[in-house]
C-alpha cells in the first residue's frame, strides 16, 4: 500500500549534516497532529538510511523518501504518537 499525504510540517535540513536533519525532526515532530506527515528535505547521504532507522527506533512510520530535482531527499516520516 502506498499512500501519499501533503506533509503537514516540512523541515528544511539542506546542506546540514547528520545527525542534524534527525535531531531537526526529533525536536518538531511533536508540532504535527497525530499521523501528520513531516518531510525531512536533506541531502546528506547518510540522512537516507538515518531517518527510516530513527522512524524503526522511535515507532513513527517511514512513508517513503523522494528524491529532489537538485540533489537529495524528501523523506516522509508519519507521527504515530
């Protein structure tokens, strides 16, 4: 099942290294209702398996991670609590 929501936060981490975008998104994930999605732009390589394992550690939901036009990700976390 693939289902695509309109992020209710976007969290622009461009240029920052990890653990940054993780840190970013730890700290404003809370700013989202419950099962909101928040896209974490980053184009760190290591922020593309950093995400999805901290969205598995932390029982939030990986949605998926898309690539940008110029360089990076956009990748889609759910709020689960």
């Amino acid at each position: 099942m693939t289902e695509v929501s309109e992020p209710a936060l976007t969290i622009d981490a461009l240029g920052k290294k990890c653990p940054i975008p993780i840190i970013m998104l730890a700290e404003q994930i809370n700013h989202v209702p419950l099962d909101g999605v928040v896209a974490v732009l980053a184009d760190d390589p290591a922020a593309y398996n950093d995400v999805p394992a901290w969205c598995r550690l932390k029982s939030h939901k990986h949605v998926g991670s898309y690539e940008l036009p110029g360089g990076g990700w956009s990748i889609h976390v759910r709020r689960n609590y």
